[in-house]
C-alpha cells in the first residue's frame, strides 16, 4: 500500500514544518532580525556614543562634534558615513550637536521630544526621518524599540554662534531606553539630574546598562543616587557608563573614582567603564 507520508518530498516536508511553525506562533521567520550576538558601545567623547546593534545597525546620541572641546580626540563630521538613528534629547548645543548635517548627509531617523523635532524639520531635515516623540512615547524599528522617558533638565538654548545653532525651543526633554533585537536594553539617560521616576522606568523595562550623567559641574550624591534608583528595581543592570565629561576632567569635576566611592558606600557593587575617546566594548547578559 502507498505511504504518502514516507513518499513526501524531503524538502517539502521540511517546508511544511517550517510553516506550521510560523503559522502556530514559533519564532521562525524568513526576514528576522538578529536574536543573539552583542551591542557595540563606542564613547566618541562627551555624550556622543556610536552603538552597533546585533541586526548591524548604527544608533547615535548627541553627536557633539562642532564646538565639542575635546573633539580632537574624538571624531570629524566627515567620519560618521553610517548612522541608522540618532537620538536628541533636548534643545542644548551639546545634545544637538551636528545632528542636521549627519542626518542630511546618512537618511538617519531622528528621534527626538515634539518640538525639537519640529525645529529640526525647519533646519531641512526631510519630514519623513524625523520621528517626534515626547516622554511616554515609543518608536519601534527594524526589531530595535526606543521608549522614550522624562528628563529633569531644560531644552531650550540661544543662539550659538560658534556653532550657528538659532535659538530653540525644544519642549520637554527626554532619556532613551533602547531595546535592542538581542532583547539587551540600555538605558541613555539624556542630562537628567536623578529622579524618582527612574526607578519606575527601570521596573517597567529592566535595563541591562546604564549611560549616566557624569557632568563637570555634577554632584557625586546625585549621580550616585541616580545610579541606586535604577539599580533597586533593575536586577539585568550590570554595566555603568559615564557620559558628558570631559576626557581630562577640570578642577572641581566629579571623577570616575569619586562616583565609585559614593556607590561603594551605598553597597552597590555595579563596575562602571570608563571609556576613552574611540574606544568601545562589547555589552551582552
């Protein structure tokens, strides 16, 4: 008697499980992106990291290159040939940066609070790659989710001209938690002194890594306190990244090692990278 299971074609019978997979809910899929493999963290000085994500796409923060004082150790305007998404949490020159001309020159989105978005498209970024999203709003993209957050901090600056940035009203400014298509979530704090509402965002989205304001006119307590917000409701958090410090920092300015001693002596244990400019690490659980 004829078996139409065992005369079934090999290669289609591999097609139908393939199918039924899909179709019941497994996680096959012809166009995934990438589910394994690590982020990329690049500090190019200042605020501004380039990450690389498992899917190989390019995420940029304030990419401050005009006007940035320590430029010279970092990187040219000219350098960035890729970026996928640039991330601008607020109006100041430091956060806007060169952001216009990258985005003119790659098509990256931005994603960036309401208003600021609005200034952008005035300054002849295409309409279509600026993404507006105020704290509370989410941007899904490419299997790479941004959750857009709070931010204690302004967002408006005045006319720069060094930089020939025209005065910006920039709405509400803004921290990032970025998922990434691994599922490892960072999250950007943007220039936020420490709130309570950090520990709610880490419970709700359990970041992995934390970029922390570091600034030269921080204080130590503050961003310790930060820092003990998201760790409390954060059991992923496992890497701490300094941001918006100078590469030798002035006189005064709170050190790597002065944040280190207020964390000790809150009992958080969490070792912190200190990057130097173009230097980059691997993140991954």
């Amino acid at each position: 008697m004829h078996n139409p299971i065992v005369s079934f074609p090999a290669h289609l019978a591999r097609f139908l499980i393939v199918f039924l997979v899909a179709a019941t809910g497994g996680t096959f899929s012809a166009g995934a992106p990438a589910q394994s493999g690590t982020v990329k963290l690049e500090w190019l000085t200042w605020s501004f990291f380039r990450i690389t994500t498992p899917g190989g796409k390019v995420i940029l923060t304030n990419p401050f290159i005009t006007g940035n004082p320590d430029a010279a150790a970092g990187v040219k305007v000219e350098d960035i040939a890729k970026a996928d998404l640039i991330l601008v949490p607020d109006g100041h020159r430091d956060e806007i940066g060169d952001t216009v001309a990258i985005a003119k020159a790659t098509r990256a989105k931005i994603v960036t609070p309401f208003e600021l978005g609005t200034w952008f498209i005035g300054r002849g970024v295409p309409e279509a790659q600026v993404i507006r999203r105020n704290p509370g709003g989410r941007f899904a993209w490419e299997g790479i989710t941004i959750r857009v957050v709070g931010s204690v901090h302004g967002s408006g600056s005045g006319r720069d001209a060094a930089s020939e940035v025209a005065p910006i009203y920039g709405g509400a400014a803004a921290g990032f938690m970025i998922t990434f298509e691994n599922g490892y979530t960072v999250y950007f704090t943007g220039s936020s002194a420490a709130t309570q509402d950090m520990a709610m965002w880490a419970e709700a989205y359990k970041p992995d890594a934390m970029i922390y304001l570091m600034h030269p006119s921080g204080e130590p307590q503050d961003i310790g306190m930060a820092v003990k917000l998201v760790a409390s409701k954060s059991p992923n958090l496992k890497t701490l990244v300094p941001h918006h410090h100078r590469v030798s920092p002035p006189p005064g300015a709170p050190t790597v090692a002065e944040v280190r001693s207020v964390l000790d002596a809150m009992g958080i244990r969490i070792p912190i990278s200190a990057l130097a400019p173009k230097q980059a690490i691997e993140l991954s659980r």
